[in-house]
C-alpha cells in the first residue's frame, strides 16, 4: 500500500509540472514573443482559462503527503520552510500579475504587472527545479529527524548542503529550460501569426538547451545521489521512463519541424511526465533521501496506518476522478477548438 501512494504521490506532482508547466513557461516568455499590449493580451488569453485549474494538482499532491506521508511533510516542510515560503510569494505574483494588468488603462501599470508575471513564472521555474534537485540529492537529516539547509554554503555537494549547490542549480536551470520549451510549443499552437512565429522560433532555439542540460543533469544525478544507480539496477524497468523522456524530447523535435503543433506540445508533455517518473524511480523507496543513506525518510517506514492508507485510497480514487473530469469539462473544454489552429504542416 505504501507504494501505491508513493506512486500517486509522484504521479500528482508529474501531472503538474505538465499542466502548470506550460503556462509557466508561457509567463516566463510572454514579454519576448509577445510585443504590444494587444500581442499580450493574446498569450495571456492563451491560459487564462486554465492557469488556476492547473495548479488544483499541486494543492491535491500536498493533500496527498499530508494524508500518506504525515512524517515526511512535516520533515520536509520545517526544512524547507524559507523556499518554500518564496515558492508561495512567486505564485502570488503569477496570480496577481494575470489578474490586477486590467484593472487601471494605464500603460506603466500594465507594463509593471506584465514584468512582475514573467520574472515570477521564470522564478518559479527555477525554485521548482532546485527543489526536486535538492530531494534527488538528499538533504542533511540528523538523528533527530530533522534538518536545516541555508540558502547557500560553498556550492559544493558535500555534507553540508545549502538548497543551492551547483547541481541543484543546474537542475533549476534544467527545469526552467523544459518548462519554457513546454509553453513555447503551447503558443506555437494556442496564438497566431507573429505570435506564433516568434513562439516557435523560441522553441527551436530552447530545444538543443534542454538536450544538453537534460544530459548533464542525468549524469549528474547519478553522480551526486549513488541510490539512483542503486535503484536502477535493482529496478531496470525503471530504463523505460528514461527511454520514453527521450522519446518526447525528440519527437517534440520532429513534430514541430513538420508544423504539428499539437503533437509536439503533447511529445513534450510526455518528456517532462517521464522525467519526473525517472526521478521518483531512482530516489524509491526514499521519499527524502538524506545525505547519510541510514537517516533518509522511506515510504515504507513513514506511511500511516495501514487503514487509514486504505481508506484513503477509496477516497483518493472518485475525488481524482472528479479532478479530472473539471479540468476537461470545466478548464480546458471551454477552449475554443484547442490545438485545431496550427495543426498542420502547411503553417
């Protein structure tokens, strides 16, 4: 049981970096592909219908850890305390950089809410990344339970971690790269003309970034955490998830070559899916790997009861369902005719 919630658990998080991760990426690029107000206005209208909705996978994965895992959120939580408090204050300033642009005609105004929207979107793509970066790596838990990180020591990964260290920050850079490649292949089939010309030329140029920096943090990975050569070979099924990252990664590539919008938004899906798949595989059956193995937080010996686990499960199962008949019925059908524009070679 406690695996099944393990896999649930990490399986929230994938869909969110999906679904939010592309309107993150388009806040993240909306002021270089979009210039004027009425160009603006357009990207933006690109994800106002399901910006908010996406993020309802964030709020059930934290539900989720709090129900299954209570010993790891609160060990987590307390460590983390002041990124994850900036993690909040930047998705205050999405928020509130999509919605107060409106409210005065007044060019400075829309131009302050327009920078503050892109800097909190790019931000958070970053912290998001240096976060999964820090759980990969494991962080500094004592015999106690718990842990304290600063924001920085000397940037070496050693056993005193700071949250940023140069392989967490190349896993932020990683995921800001990803992401803003997944919101510029959502523009390049959610906007028109100059739009969508500037927002593909985007991804052409982001794609070979994220190749590199896909490479290196994987190789990095495997240097930093020695669970997930572990893993692996205890697990090498766990090789399908890599293969399929790989296989979105570069059918991205080749669908947006030939002008399949649509396919190559979804091919990316499937990259950034897999690639949190890929790290949930390598750090299992840790939850919270921590630098000395023996202290790391285990699904198995951090779960709840066994009941509460089942009864959860019950619940967990209508209400996701519910979550997902919102988001299409609710979030994204309300999208006129999605990806039906720019879906063939001749654009």
């Amino acid at each position: 049981m406690e695996t099944i919630w393990f896999c649930l658990l990490w399986f929230m998080f994938a869909m969110y970096v999906v679904l939010d991760g592309f309107d993150i990426g388009v806040g993240a690029l909306h002021l270089w592909v979009a210039r004027g107000d009425a160009e603006r206005r357009q990207v933006l209208r690109s994800v106002g219908p399901v910006w908010d909705g996406n993020e309802v996978w964030l709020v059930a994965a934290g539900g989720t850890l709090i129900m299954a895992f209570p010993a790891v959120f609160a060990t987590s939580f307390s460590g983390f305390y002041l990124p994850l408090m900036i993690v909040l204050w930047l998705l205050l300033g999405r928020a509130l950089g999509i919605e107060l642009r409106h409210q005065v005609d007044d060019p400075l105004w829309t131009q302050f809410w327009d920078v503050i929207f892109a800097l909190s979107s790019l931000l958070l793509a970053v912290f998001l990344g240096v976060a999964l970066g820090n759980v990969v790596r494991g962080v500094p838990i004592d015999g106690t339970g718990r842990f304290f990180e600063p924001f920085w020591t000397d940037f070496r990964v050693g056993d005193r971690t700071g949250i940023l260290d140069w392989y967490t920050v190349l896993i932020g850079l990683t995921a800001a790269a990803a992401l803003v490649h997944h919101g510029a292949l959502w523009l390049s089939a959610r906007t028109d003309e100059a739009v969508q010309a500037r927002a593909r030329r985007a991804a052409g140029v982001l794609w070979p970034v994220v190749l590199v920096l896909a490479v290196l943090a994987t190789v990095a990975s495997f240097a930093v955490q020695p669970n997930v050569g572990d893993s692996l070979a205890a697990r090498p099924w766990g090789l399908g998830f890599a293969l399929l990252s790989a296989g979105g990664l570069i059918g991205s590539l080749v669908f947006r070559k030939r002008g399949r919008a649509r396919r190559a938004f979804l091919a990316s899906g499937v990259f950034l899916f897999a690639l949190v798949c890929c790290a949930a595989s390598g750090i299992y059956p840790y939850l919270l790997p921590a630098r000395d193995p023996a202290l790391g937080m285990i699904a198995h010996d951090n779960a709840a009861g066994a009941h509460g686990l089942a009864v959860g499960l019950a619940w967990w199962i209508p209400g996701m369902l519910m979550v997902c008949v919102y988001s299409y019925l609710i979030v994204y059908r309300r999208l006129p005719a999605i990806f039906s524009i720019h879906d063939d070679a001749t654009h």
